[in-house]
C-alpha cells in the first residue's frame, strides 16, 4: 500500500511531465496538436505539495527504508525532473528506473518528456545519447540530438508558458503551468538480470541486488570520456517563477554550482549503480584469456585436463547485446593403465581384456574449435553454438532464457536448453576403444529448469526445479531430476563492498547411474541421490582500479548410487562380462573455494584471473584461468562488481 500523498504525487508530476514535449514543440516553434495527448483514466490530477523539498525529504527517507518500493523510486526521480535545479538528476534517476518491469513505461515516459526541457548546449549531448541507447528507434529524439550535434537547434525563452496555454486540460493548483495529462505509451521492457549471490554446488539464478536508495548522478558508464559532464551541477539562470518547470535556455553552458542537498551524501549510491548496469550491459569488448580445469581421477578414465583458449566479443546490436566466442579445447585423460583391473573397466570390458592381455585401448585424448553466438536483451538471452569441432563427436548446443519480474520483490527465471555433460573426456566429447572399434559417448543434457526468487533487499529465498533427458551417441538414455532451495542474508551491502551469506540445499537424482567407461555407459557423475546442504558465503569489493571476489561454502553431502551393469545397453556383452558395478553410499564434507579479481590498467584495458578448487559431488576440481579484456571505449567509471572473468562457454 502506498500512502495518498505519494499516489497523487505520482499522478500530478506525470501529468506535468507529460505535457513537456507538447511545450517543447511550441518552444521550437511547430504545432501543438489536441489529439496528441489521450488522458489518463479516470484519475484525478492533484496538488504539487506546498513543500516539495519535504516531500523530497519523505521520498528519500522512503526509498532508503524501503528499496524495493518502485513506486516510491519513480515518485521520487519525477519529482527531481520536475524541478529545475535536480533535473538531470531526475533524468538520470528515470534513466534506471527504465528497466524495471513494473514502472518502466512510465520511467520511460517521463524520461522522453524531461528531455523536452534538457538544455540544448553540446554538454546535454549524453542526456539524449542515453535516451537512445533505450530507444533507438525514436526519431523525434533522435533528430532532435542531431540538431543540437548541429549546433541548430534552439530554445526560445517563453515558451513554456505559451505551450502550456496552447494545450490546457487541468490546472495544477499551486502552479501556473497547465499540463495535458497522457495515457503513458507501453515500454519495451529492459530490465537487467541482476547479478546474483551464488551458493554451491548448485548455483541459483538472478536473485537481484538490492536497490540502492537514488541519488544525484556522476559519471555514467555508457558517456564517452571526452563527453562526460557533470549532470546534476547545471542549475537554471532564469527559472520560471511559480512554474515547476523552467526554459531549456535558462540553463547555462557548463557547470556552476551543484545542487545542495542534504540527503545527498546517503544517495550517492546510484552514481554507482547505474555505471554498473551499464558497465556490465553496454560496454562492448574483446576478451581472451586461458581456462584450465583439472579433475583428479583414474587416468585413461575420469582423470581429466581441460585447457581452453576463449576469445569472446560482446558488443551492442539494436537494443539488447551480441555476444560472440570462438574456443580452441584440447582434453587430456593421460594413458590408461592396461593391467586387467584397469583396462577391463573400459570400452570392451573384461572378455576383451583377458583376449587381449596388455594391449593398449588407444590415446583418448581430444582437441577441438567451438563456436557460438548468443543474443540478450532486456529480460530474454538465447545463444546457439557448437561443441569443439574436431572432437570425435561434435553436437549443436543452445538455450533460451527468461525472466519474468512477477513483482517488486518476485521473479521467476525460465529456462530451456542443450548442454554438453563435461566430466570427462568421455562424455564430452566420446571416446574409442582401439581393440574392438567401439566408439561411444558424447553426451548431452536436454531440459528445462524454473527458478523462483524472493528478495527483500536485506535477505531473500529462493527455489529451483529442473529436468533434463541426457543422450549420448551409443550410450544409454538417462534421466535428471534437480532441486535446490535456500535463505541469503546481505550483511554488508555498501556500493563498494558487499557481504552475503545463507544456507543452501541442492538435490540431484538420475534415473540410471552411468558413472563408467565400458561401452554404453556415459563417463559422468549421475547417482540416484545427492542431497547437499552448505553455509555459503559471497564477499565482494572494489577499490580504485581493483575489483574482486571471495566467495566458498561450507556443508555435508550424502551420495547414494545403485549398482549397474558393465554394459547396460547391450544384453549379449553383458551377459558375457557377468559382473557389474557395485552399490555405493558415502556421506561426508563438501566444500568449495574461489577467488577472483580484475584490474584495470588503462582506460581500455583491463586485465583478471579466477582460482578455484571444488571437492562437491564425486571429484574433486582444480580451476585457473587469466586473461586481457579491451574495451572499444575508454571506461571511467567504477568497476564492475561482482567481477566478471572470463569463462568457459562449456561451463566451467
């Protein structure tokens, strides 16, 4: 519920705004048209408080006391652009309300109509610019920045009070502007998928931060260097007395003096924000870098080195995000041992082995060039890509996902998608066994997945369900089942540092336990149970050029998996191998442990690595990777936290 002073604030500073383009077109002179502008429905429009700085005041306590009140949020940036002095802030604040699915057609709204009484001098160039990257289609906006680009257009002094008296539909008492309240054109919904606190094993998705209270703007991540101004310190020369709106050419060309504000230093914090959503969303770049992961094991079997060369684009295509990777792989499992024990789990099994004492199964090592593109915009992401070409079985993989803002503080994520299972060099990319010419493997994970999350800024729950149909070539069908829930707690949630921890429950159940390396079996880890529950804690920091990440967690896991056969696939080999595999069922400490950090060396470089080891299900993991990023365009602003390293497209 919303008190019904904030509502009618809401209602009389949107009808206000909305009629700013009306007075714009009649500053520059073009026609105003009655029919342009439908009202709102049956809403009455209120007063403007006597006092806006203490509404001001009682927004911005709001907004601190409650992040997640989108409502308040848009209530308070409308009211900045409604005022001369903190237009720009307003406009920057609307900027970032934009993409929230609740209040983002009306964000986007009152954006475009505050752009109406943004200056005309080239230092409000990035105001529109940043219009743009939203809405790039909107040619009105467009053709008015090329104007200013130009140095054509022009901004009569008057003018808004003849537009006002052009278009009158309801006074607002206290003012002598009249305003044509409009219905608010649907926005295109932008909302980024926030970056997540993360528990292991099984990671949990777009548990969103928490918002940070608004504040006046800084630099902004998608400006250009040379273009970067000081958007709040541009107050008006000549603001209009009695009206809440002054002249575009009232403002003067460069700065002059910030705008006072005593909540100012507690609101800072979207500066921040709001580089950090578009450092991670529209910075386009070019990474390479070096991923290496190990898992120890028997060798020839489920020992396995998995190096890989990333060399990942990301750049912006319309309104969402291109990304692109090309990825050379090469898979190393060492050399089986052809004493019986060992060689008589693999590929024939024991009535080759004992047919053909000591003789070797053949190198099973693999390389290969993967490929894939994928495609993100606002709350939809979908990639498509292959498995490294070259391996022994190579597989088309993709996925698509999306989120759905239920409310302010609920979303559900959804996806579908094909995965390669990357255990072991049998399951991703096959192997063959040189004595008898089977070849198997290549396995692939086919599914979909739900997850729920619940945050109230300061904690949150989430949820997630999955099943997947697991396929391979020459390998048995199987069956996935997953689940997992769990409480997050932000302990420290500072722009600049941030502390989370919870507890975590991850489950796993397959149908078949095809854990092994005879023909017909898939080479990954696959028990009937795995139940996980982990203390997992997540810090984050930044600091000058610096950015990184600590994060492990801590708990028990319990194992159960059945007894299978040699050769599951095929009744005449395993009759005549007349064994299986034995029954297991162990319980014991499960952790993991990861580090990482990013530094920026100039304006356009930047350079990072990730450490990591995972003793979690069946394995235990080892991970590396460093790397070079370059940025198209010089980065001033904060860096990005969560750091984002460079990653294995295959999911490592």
């Amino acid at each position: 519920m919303h008190p019904p002073h904030s509502r009618t604030l809401v209602l009389c500073i949107l009808s206000a705004l909305h009629a700013m383009p009306a007075l714009a077109a009649a500053r520059r002179g073009a026609p105003v048209h009655a029919h342009a502008a439908a009202p709102l429905p049956a809403e009455p429009v209120a007063e403007i408080p006597a006092d806006p700085q203490q509404t001001r005041r009682e927004l911005e306590q709001r907004v601190l006391e409650q992040p997640g009140d989108m409502r308040s949020r848009l209530a308070l940036a409308q009211l900045l652009a409604s005022q001369p002095d903190t237009l720009r802030s307003g406009i920057v604040q609307l900027s970032q309300l934009a993409r929230d699915r609740t209040v983002g057609a009306e964000a986007i709204g009152s954006w475009r109509a505050a752009l109406g009484f943004a200056g005309t001098d080239r230092s409000d160039i990035p105001l529109y610019q940043a219009y743009l990257k939203v809405r790039p289609k909107d040619t009105a906006v467009r053709v008015r920045l090329a104007e200013i680009q130009r140095g054509a257009a022009t901004s009569p002094a008057g003018a808004p009070a003849a537009a006002a008296a052009a278009a009158p539909v309801a006074r607002i008492a206290g003012t002598s502007a009249y305003v044509a309240p409009v219905t608010l054109a649907p926005a295109q919904d932008s909302t980024p998928q926030g970056s997540a606190f993360i528990p292991a094993p099984v990671l949990p998705a777009t548990a969103a931060p928490n918002a940070p209270a608004m504040a006046q703007p800084a630099r902004s991540a998608w400006m250009p260097r040379e273009q970067q101004p000081a958007i709040a310190d541009i107050p008006p020369r000549n603001a209009a007395r009695g009206s809440a709106f002054a002249s575009a050419a009232d403002y003067p060309v460069g700065p002059v003096a910030r705008d006072s504000d005593p909540g100012r230093a507690q609101l800072q914090s979207l500066q921040r924000e709001i580089a950090d959503i578009e450092a991670q969303r529209g910075r386009p770049e070019i990474s390479a870098g070096l991923v290496v992961r190990s898992r120890q094991g028997e060798k020839g079997m489920s020992t396995l080195t998995d190096t890989e060369l990333p060399i990942q684009l990301r750049m912006d295509l319309g309104d969402g995000t291109l990304t692109g990777h090309v990825t050379p792989v090469a898979l190393r499992t060492g050399t089986l041992d052809t004493a019986f024990n060992s060689i008589s789990r693999f590929g024939g099994g024991p009535v080759v082995a004992t047919a053909q004492p000591g003789v070797s199964a053949g190198d099973q090592n693999q390389s290969g060039l993967g490929v894939g593109v994928g495609y993100e915009q606002g709350n939809l992401a979908v990639d498509i890509g292959t498995t490294p070409m070259g391996f022994r079985y190579t597989d088309v993989n993709g996925g698509v996902r999306y989120r759905l803002p239920v409310s302010e503080e609920f979303s559900l994520t959804m996806n579908l998608q094909r995965r390669a299972v990357t255990d072991s060099v049998l399951s991703f990319a096959g192997a063959r066994d040189a004595r008898t010419g089977q070849e198997w493997g290549g396995v692939s994970a086919n599914g979909g997945r739900i997850d729920a999350n619940y945050d109230r800024g300061g904690y949150g729950i989430y949820g997630y369900g999955g099943l997947a149909r697991l396929v391979g070539h020459n390998v048995v069908d199987n069956t996935r089942a997953e689940f997992g829930a769990g409480i997050f707690f932000r302990l420290i949630n500072q722009q600049d540092a941030k502390l989370t921890a919870g507890l975590a429950l991850t489950g796993l159940a397959y149908d078949k336990n095809l854990g092994y390396y005879t023909y017909g079996q898939g080479g990954y880890f696959s028990p009937q149970q795995f139940v996980s529950v982990g203390i997992p804690v997540d810090w984050q920091q930044r600091t000058g050029k610096l950015s990184y990440q600590l994060k492990g967690s801590l708990g028990v896991q319990h194992v159960r998996q059945d007894a299978v056969d040699y050769f599951p696939g095929d009744a005449g080999l395993q009759a005549a191998a007349g064994t299986t595999y034995g029954a297991q069922s162990k319980t014991g400490v499960g952790y993991n442990v990861a580090a990482a950090a990013e530094y920026q060396l100039e304006p356009q470089w930047f350079v990072g690595g990730r450490l990591g080891v995972d003793n979690s299900r069946d394995y235990r993991q080892y991970l590396g990777s460093v790397y070079l990023r370059y940025a198209f365009r010089p980065y001033e602003g904060p860096q990005v936290m969560p750091v984002n390293p460079i990653r294995s497209p295959y999911g490592s």
